[in-house]
C-alpha cells in the first residue's frame, strides 16, 4: 500500500503545473480521520458501514505587483476548495465540496497565453494528489462532484469584484469536465476481460499504479445522453475508446448493488440528491422510529422501498423536476471511477445480508422480517461495593482525568514527523500517510471554526480582501499555534515553445506560413523582394486578344462563324 501512495509532493506537482515564474502562495490545513455518518443507507435489517471523514482546505494567494497607494508586501486569496475523503474497508470517496475564487487573479499580471488557467491547475492538481495518495490496495478509488452555478461560495462579497468572472451552468460542468480529465488519462482506459482473466490477474503478483484504471461519468438531470456528450472531452479519434461516459457509476461502487436505490444513492453534505433522499424516505412506514432517526439508517418495518420511486432510472428522472435542477440552471454530477487491477473481495459481516441473500429476493417482493418479541432485561448486579452515605466518614473520589484532548490542534510535520493525533496511520478503514497531511491538523471543531473565520470576512474590494486574508491567516495561526504556516511555490511551466531541435542538435525553427489569394491591386507604397509591384495610380488589366493572333493557333476573327463543310 505505501509502494502505491509514494510520489512527488504536493507543492512539487503545483509548481509543475502553474505558469513559469508565477509565485502562489498556499495554505493547507485538514483534520484526522474521524467517524462519520455512512453515506450509504444499509440495506434492511443491516448495520451501516463504519464510515471515516478527513477534510482539507487548500487556499492560494498572490502578492500584487506593484501600484500606487499599495504596498509590495500585500497578499490577497485568490483561490479555496474543500475536498471531503470518506474511507470505508472497501471503498476510497474524495468529493470535492466547495471551490471559490475571488477575481482577483488580475493583479498578478501573468496572461492565459502560458498555459490556461492557474486556478484549473491548482484544482486538477490538489484533486489528483489526494486521489493518488489515497489509494489502497485492491480499493477503488472514486471523486465525486456537483458542478452548481453560484456566485459566491467561501468568499463572501467577492461577487461585488467587478473582475471576478462568475461562470454559468453549462461552463461551469464544461469547466469540472476538463479539470478531471487530466486526472482520467494518468491512468489506463477499461478493457472489457473475461471471468478466466480476471480470475488469473488476481492470483499474479500485486499491481502498482501503473495498473489502475480510470473512466469518467456525467449526468445531467433532464438531459438525453446523446446531449450530454458535448459537456466532456471527445476521444481523440472516432475508434478510440470513450473515457467518458454519460451515466452513472453508482452500481459499480455502492456496497450492496441489489439493495433497494435508497442504498446506492450517496448522502454527501449540501447535496441536491441529499436532500431528495431525505423527502423520499418520508415516504417509508417506519420513518421517525429510533432505527431511522440517525442518519443512514435502516428501515426495521419494511423492505426499504419507496412508494414513488422505484429504480435507480426513476431517481434521476424525478431529478430533472427538482428546483436546484428545473430553474433555468442545469446540474452536472460528475464522477471519476479508479478501479484497480484485482479488486477486493467483501468481507461480510454477521450482522450484514450478503449479496448473495440480497440478489435472491427482488426489490419488489423484499418482505420485512416479522418483529421479534423483546426479551426480557433482567437487572445486572453492580460489583461495586455501595458507599455508606448515611453515617461515618465522608469517601474520597478522586475526578477522573482524560489522557488526551480531541480539540487540541497541532502541526503536522510532514512525512518524517509524528502524528498530529493518536489516530493511528492505517487501519482496515482508512489509510492516512503523513506526507499527505496538511501543514496544520487541526480537529473537527478547529477546523470548522477555522472554516467560519473565512466565511465572516470581505472580499468586494481590493482593500477589504487584503484585510481579510491577514485576519484569516493570523486567526488560523492562533487556532494551530504555529507563527508561519505557508509554502510559496514558483511555476515552473513553460509556454510551448515554436523552436524544435534535431538530432543533429541545430534548432530549427518552426515558422507557419499562410497562403495569401492573388489580388487585383496591390497596397500602395509597399515592395518586397523577388516581386514586381506596380505603383501607385496603375492597375493591371488583363490584356486584350486580337481577333485572329494567338500564340501558335489559328482563330476565326470578328464576324465570321464556322459553317459545317458541304458533302
């Protein structure tokens, strides 16, 4: 598992990315895996898998150039996305929460004509870092998104920056299709193989990255696939294979396939579908009991379907009608699915139906199991001896004092320090290495305290932004008790050069050239070498044939028709 997590550093993988000689300064802060509500409901009569959460910030600031009345020392956020990672045993989850920018990219004076968007490469970039880092062995690996048109999400009042260039609904899918397509073609396209070869694959040798593949999945509520095509790159040629796909991949990761849809939905926070799950199951005859009240519970008095709802096909169908999908706006759920060579085989547990006793009962014909009596408790006897409170001496308790605090933040060292917490580094749940930690890691009430500081601040003007991220990044410093906390790294892409070297090692330069259309006239006043120019006031008109004069051939002239010769 670690030969797959090893690569380049993060800050290693930015500098690659962004425009020569541009300098970003980043911020990164993220929480240790911690125990989170399931994203999938358990199937009834099941227990939900245990499911960990681990959540990064990374923030991307600029330092202006040089203006009146601004000092050279300013720094302004440019750019904040929040990547949620849910690990179970069997499943790796990045979804991508929020990303926003501020307009102000201007003012680092670099052009687009080096190589696109600084703010796309940092986004590709920080998602495939954390999705390569967080692989595991015989695990798939899935990034999940909502492309959703907002004007603001983590800056509030930027949408005032008349330079902050909000994109629509259909750029914005536009926009997340290529930000990940890089991310599917570092790894190889789906080949369709036979049971026999998958069967050998999984008894050879273990697989590195280099083996994984990757495939990319689009869904637009209310859109026909064949409509959905022109969202996501086309394959380079027309016999190529598809990279992408207009559907979803939601069978191939949810954890019980035959389970009813309530159970192959994911509940991500903030999410248009999130919300529709939680409307349908008030459908359910035992919605409000103590086994559906937390969440990703399961139903005990019924088989978990839906009244209206019936499949995952009516699901999204019922989606193209919902306000966040139906208001002028189109929503775009994008995936992109790692599989790796020789998946894991499930593991299943006592309290958990195997696919095998899911698969034999149709979701129509899936009867609750009747209640069960409750047993009756019978009191345990305490084995503490009772403490005489009537008369005599009064007793001594002594208070009972916690060995470690979960709301103490730390700093995390990188790939040879300790731990920021006691939560160890892998376990059947998770894998978190430490070189793939933020710079501060903090616990969860840190980091959402954290997270509320930038939500309260300003960025409509220049000034205000300015303010703004140094309350921020002196906040922050208070919360991880750390003076400096940030990492500046210098592009170093190149714009693509016009200048090729041979093998000889002579550059040569490649210059095109276009044909121009021969013209009447010529512009006055110009001349060029080996053409002859006429001057100005003469145009050239094309010369008159004389009746019976031509170059070698014999003509009738003016008047004269040539009579068919008599017999």
């Amino acid at each position: 598992m670690a030969d797959i997590a090893t690569g380049p550093s993060l800050y290693d993988l930015l500098a690659e990315a962004l425009p020569n000689d541009a300098a970003f300064t980043f911020y990164h802060y993220s929480t240790p895996p911690t125990k989170s509500p399931p994203l999938f409901a358990a199937p009834p009569h099941a227990k939900p898998e245990r499911t960990y959460c681990e959540s990064h910030t990374l923030a991307a600031s600029i330092h202006p150039i040089a203006s009146p009345g601004a000092a050279a020392s300013d720094e302004i956020l440019v750019l904040a996305i929040e990547v949620l990672v849910y690990t179970t045993k069997h499943l790796t989850t990045i979804f991508v929460s929020k990303a926003d920018s501020t307009g102000y990219l201007s003012l680092l004076g670099t052009g687009r004509a080096q190589g696109g968007s600084p703010l796309k490469a940092i986004c590709g970039t920080f998602v495939s870092w954390l999705a390569k880092e967080r692989q595991r062995e015989g695990r798939r690996t899935v990034v999940s998104l909502f492309a959703r048109a907002q004007d603001q999400y983590l800056f509030p009042a930027s949408i005032e920056n008349k330079e902050k260039h909000v994109l629509d609904d259909k750029e914005l899918v536009r926009w997340w299709c290529k930000v990940l397509d890089p991310l599917v073609k570092q790894y190889k396209e789906e080949e369709a193989k036979s049971l026999s070869e998958r069967l050998s694959a999984a008894d050879g040798p273990l697989a590195s990255s280099a083996d994984f593949t990757a495939k990319g999945y689009l869904v637009i509520p209310g859109f026909e696939p064949n409509d959905t095509l022109r969202y996501y790159t086309p394959p380079p040629a027309p016999n190529a294979p598809r990279r992408w796909a207009a559907s979803h991949p939601l069978l191939q990761i949810a954890p019980y396939p035959a389970a009813p849809p309530r159970c192959l939905v994911p509940h991500f926070p903030d999410d248009p579908k999130a919300r529709f799950l939680d409307e349908l199951d008030d459908e359910l005859p035992d919605r409000g009991t103590d086994a559906m009240t937390k969440e990703g519970g399961t139903p005990s008095r019924s088989n978990g379907q839906w009244k209206s709802v019936k499949t995952l096909d009516q699901f999204w169908e019922f989606m193209a009608f919902r306000q966040e999908c139906s208001a002028g706006r189109i929503v775009g759920f994008i995936w992109v699915v790692i599989t790796p060579p020789k998946p894991s085989i499930p593991e299943e547990d006592e309290n958990e139906p195997s696919q095998s006793q899911l698969s034999s009962f149709s979701q129509e014909t899936l009867l609750p199991s009747p209640p069960s009596k409750p047993k009756k408790k019978t009191p345990k006897k305490s084995r503490r001896r009772k403490v005489n409170t009537e008369h005599g001496p009064i007793p001594l308790v002594l208070p009972k004092i916690k060995s470690s605090s979960s709301n103490v933040s730390t700093v995390s060292t990188g790939s040879t320090g300790a731990a920021a917490t006691t939560a160890p580094e892998m376990t059947a749940y998770y894998w978190w290495p430490a070189n793939s930690r933020g710079t501060v890691v903090f616990s969860l009430k840190n980091y959402n305290r954290a997270h509320e500081v930038l939500l309260q601040q300003n960025f409509s003007t220049r000034a205000a932004a300015t303010r703004s991220t140094r309350r921020w990044k002196e906040e922050v410093a208070v919360l991880g008790r750390i003076d400096e906390w940030s990492k500046t790294v210098v592009g170093r892409r190149k714009p693509a050069s016009a200048t090729a070297v041979p093998a000889n090692g002579a550059p040569v330069t490649l210059v095109a050239t276009r044909k121009r259309k021969p013209t009447d006239a010529s512009v006055p006043g110009q001349s060029s070498q080996g053409a002859a120019m006429l001057g100005e006031g003469l145009v050239r008109k094309k010369p008159k044939v004389e009746a019976g004069v031509t170059d070698g051939a014999n003509t009738l002239g003016a008047g004269l028709v040539r009579k068919k010769p008599k017999k």
